[in-house]
C-alpha cells in the first residue's frame, strides 16, 4: 500500500510476489504460514485495483486458482477457518490463539472476496461463485472474543464485524497500548471505518510520533511506548543511566539489536494519510475513477499526490474559515475524478 501511495507501480512489488509463488508450490503455504498465502491474494487484489495490469493478472491464474481452492477447502461447515498448524499474525498477537483464529477468519474473508473479484475479471465465473459462498459462510461464524486490537480491526475490516462497535469497545479504549506496528494500518483503516478519524489522526501522531522523536528515519518493526522513558534518541551516544532504543528493548525475536529498525509493513500511516487526509480512492482498476475525499481533521490544509498509471494526481486541501474543504486538484487525462473536489 505504502508503494502503490508513494512510488506508483513499482517493477519490485510483482517481481516479490511472483518470487514467493515460484517457490511455494501448491499445496504448500508461503513461508510454511497459511496467512502469508492470504496477503498474496490480497496484494494481488490490490494491486489490480491500483494498477489494471490485465496481462500480469492473467499470468497469476493458474496458481490463483490453485489456492482458492485450497484455502475453500479450509473451511468447514460451521463456516469456521482451519488454516493448518503454523498460525500467525504477528508476534504480539502469537500468545493469543483466539486472536490468531479471528484474524486468520477475517483475512480469509477478505481474501475470498478479493479473490472473486479477480476471478471475475479473468472469466473464471465457477470459482468466482465459490468464493463468494466460501464468503458467506465464514460470516456465519463468530470468533470467541479477544482484546487483541490488531485481530479486532481485522475483523471490522472484512466486514466481519462492526466497526463502531469494535472501536468502541476495543480500539478507542488505551488506544496507544496493545498496537502492532505489522498491523497498524488495519488498525487506523478500522477506526476511520467507525468515522473515528480524529481517533487516528491522534494515535499517528502519538505512536509513530514517538519514533519520529527518538531519531526514527524508517519505522520499526516493533515498538511500545514505554521504551521511550530514559531512552535516547538513535543518533546519540548514550550515556550511562540512560537506555538505547535500539539494544536495550524489544521483544520476541526483536530482541536487542536484532530489532529491525526498518521494516516496511510498519510504514501504514503514510498510505493511511493518502487514503483519508488527502483522500485519494481508486475506484476502478487502473486508477481511471478516481474519489478525492479527505479528511482534514484539526488540520488547515493538506498537500500531496496520488501516482497512477496515467500519471500523478495533485491535490492542495484548504480549510476555508466557515469550516469547509476547497480541493484544487491537477489530474491527468483519462482519469475521472468523483467525490467532494473542485478544481
């Protein structure tokens, strides 16, 4: 997501993928993790949307097929998932198998539906419908409850669950504790789903913040905002007394200095930002419909660009002084822009 905001259609993102569908054959999950094979349907998904590759797309289906029709056969009839024995969203959440099954619940159901949708698109209209159905019927089961904040957002995400309620009930409550970096960005989709933008504007600003503040150049792969206290900034000596954000926190296998300080499923809040602030929306694959709407919170303006395959789109948001949003935009021909803009 954060490539496709910033970068546009960046030649590493299929090379990436096509890699790992090389060296996993069927009916085998990417690195021996069944939801490491979602997120490739998903970035596939998204990628189409952002880019309308249909010729790539349609070197992906035989081994789309494949796995569709694996991962349909890991739902039973109760529409429960059972996604193998290797069951992992991140570390954070590993300890809590009831957050491992409701998120692994809500990204199959996002990945179904995404696969359907690309079935669609590459005529495979049988699968397309199995899918679907697939989709249904994982609604029809509820996960046992969890206070995990990434595996509730999941789950408001997919539709699974409803996001008001979730970020009334989890996500709102100590909203700068329990957030994983890895899942951050679902976190922020979920609240801004319940309209809770001001919510993840704050926690943008107070969480990723902090990283900022202690020298941060490219975000972590783990972070707590309790590291912070006596902790100094990266570009600094440490002094005795003090702590090294860098070698003297961390967990899991993040411990020490084997803590990635650059890990790029961290870095959600910037294809956030574009998404909601300057409220760029793809609408139809390739980018040819185009929605602009932001959101600018306590903010007076905002300014940025959106790459597509036809070009980059320029916005320049401006709070006027009864409130309202005047959007100038420079949008490139063949790109049809909807949503609250006026140029």
């Amino acid at each position: 997501m954060t490539i496709c905001s910033v970068f546009g259609g960046h030649e590493i993102v299929p090379a990436s993928l096509d890699s790992v569908r090389d060296s996993t054959p069927l009916p085998g999950w990417m690195n021996g993790i069944s939801s490491y094979s979602l997120w490739w349907v998903i970035i596939q998904h998204t990628w189409y949307l952002h880019h309308g590759n249909r010729d790539y797309l349609e070197q992906q289906r035989p081994y789309l097929g494949g796995l569709l029709n694996l991962l349909l056969s890991n739902i039973g009839e109760d529409g429960c998932e059972h996604l193998g024995d290797t069951r992992f969203l991140d570390w954070p959440s590993s300890e809590d198998k009831n957050a491992i099954h409701a998120g692994l619940q809500a990204l199959l159901s996002v990945g179904l539906k995404g696969g359907a949708e690309l079935c669609g698109i590459l005529g495979e209209t049988s699968l397309q419908q199995r899918c679907l159905d697939g989709a249904a019927l994982l609604a029809k089961h509820a996960p046992a409850p969890t206070p995990s904040k990434q595996a509730n957002a999941l789950l408001a995400w997919s539709g699974l669950a409803d996001a008001k309620a979730v970020n009334a009930r989890v996500l709102s409550q100590d909203p700068l504790q329990g957030i994983s970096t890895f899942y951050g960005y679902y976190v922020l989709q979920a609240r801004a789903q319940a309209g809770d933008f001001a919510g993840a504007l704050e926690v943008i600003r107070r969480f990723w913040g902090a990283m900022l503040d202690l020298g941060a150049t490219t975000f972590w792969e783990d972070f707590n905002l309790e590291w912070t206290k006596d902790a100094v900034p990266l570009d600094q000596i440490v002094p005795e007394g003090r702590k090294s954000i860098h070698a003297d926190y961390g967990n899991y296998c993040y411990k020490g200095l084997r803590h990635s300080l650059c890990h790029g499923w961290a870095s959600g809040p910037t294809a956030w930002l574009s998404e909601h602030v300057l409220g760029f929306q793809p609408l139809t694959p390739g980018c040819r419909r185009l929605r602009i709407a932001p959101y600018l919170g306590d903010l007076e303006f905002a300014e940025g660009a959106f790459p597509t395959p036809q070009g980059v789109v320029s916005v320049r948001h401006t709070r006027a002084a009864d409130g309202s949003i005047r959007t100038e935009h420079d949008v490139p021909s063949g790109i049809e822009v909807s949503g609250p803009a006026s140029a």
